[in-house]
C-alpha cells in the first residue's frame, strides 16, 4: 500500500522519511522512551533513527505489515509516533510514543482514534490490539483515552531487551467507534 496521510482537527499523521531522522533521533534520547519502548535499542544511536526513517517505515508499508504515522503539529514538529502492525487477518496491534515536551496534550489518543477508524475502514481490521509492559501507566491512560478495553495481564508477553515482562493486552473493535466490521461479532454469554 501507498502511505497515506490522515488530518485530525490538531495533528497531521503521515509517513515518516529520511528527512525526519534529525527529529525521531532527538525524540529517542529520552529514557523513558528507551524504558517502556521494547523495539527501542539503548542507547539509541543515529544510525538506528537512520534505519528506522530509511527502510524500516518505507518497508512495512511496501509490504503491508506496519503502517507507521510520524504524529507532526500543523506547523510540522513531530509530537509522536504511531504504528500499527498487521498480526493476523483483520487483526492489528497499535503501538505508540509521544516526545516529550508534547505529553499530556492529548495528541497522542487523537492520533490513536485516527488510525484506528482508518484501519477499521481502509484495512479491513476487525480486532486493534494495544498492549503495553505492566506499569507503563502512560501508554494505558492513551489506550483508554482512546476507548481500548484492558483485557487484562499476559504473563511473560514482552521482550523489553533481552528481560521477559508481563504486559496489559487490550482491544478495540469498529463497534466500539460507532464503524462496521467485515464480519459479524457474535460476543460470549457472560
């Protein structure tokens, strides 16, 4: 699939390139995001911002396995990172950071509610999957913000650099936005 961008009222998502290395690497330096980030390497080099802007992104939209969004203001800073991950048919994983001066603005659920009503209408995602290392309360206040049920603990699920972690799974579906899925939903009797 070609990238696309997605507006928002406040945000503009588009595909990240070569030109926004300086940003993503600078972005990167913060240890929080070197904490909670399981794919980020530590310490963060710019040849892995090099990578990530010159093939990494420009690949996985190639071959329609992540579509990642850099999160920019309308001016064109980047307030974040967003990317969804195609996992099985009609399911995706939505994975997200936002850099630090532009926390708690809300930018980061925006961009999430965004990408999400494009995958529900333009992938075919019946099922977006978010999950996050226990106690990175930040991401699950965005997911949550966001409308994502918390399904609850996976035992040993993340891979934080070379260290087994539990994390939170959570889910949101098209229903949960008001959209129609590809197929019917039929949820168990409780």
């Amino acid at each position: 699939m070609e990238p696309v961008t997605l507006p928002t009222d406040r945000l503009v998502l588009r595909t990240v390139g070569p030109d926004d290395t300086e940003a993503v690497y600078a972005a990167a330096q913060d240890p929080d995001l070197q904490r909670w980030i399981s794919q980020f390497p530590s310490p963060y080099l710019r040849e892995h911002a090099e990578s990530f802007t010159g093939q990494t992104v420009p690949d996985g939209w190639a071959n329609d396995s992540m579509y990642t969004f850099g999160v920019f203001l309308p001016e064109g800073e980047l307030a974040g990172m967003l990317g969804i991950t195609m996992r099985a048919l009609g399911v995706g994983e939505v994975g997200f950071w936002a850099v630090k001066e532009h926390r708690g603005r809300g930018y980061i659920t925006e961009a999430t509610l965004a990408a999400a009503r494009w995958a529900f209408l333009a992938l075919s995602v019946d099922r977006l999957e978010w999950r996050a290392e226990v106690g990175n309360g930040p991401s699950r206040a965005v997911a949550e913000r966001a409308g994502f049920t918390v399904e609850g603990t996976l035992r040993s699920a993340i891979n934080n650099k070379g260290v087994r972690r539990d994390c939170w799974l959570g889910s949101l579906l098209p229903s949960d936005l008001g959209l129609p899925s590809t197929a019917p939903y039929l949820p168990a009797r409780t």
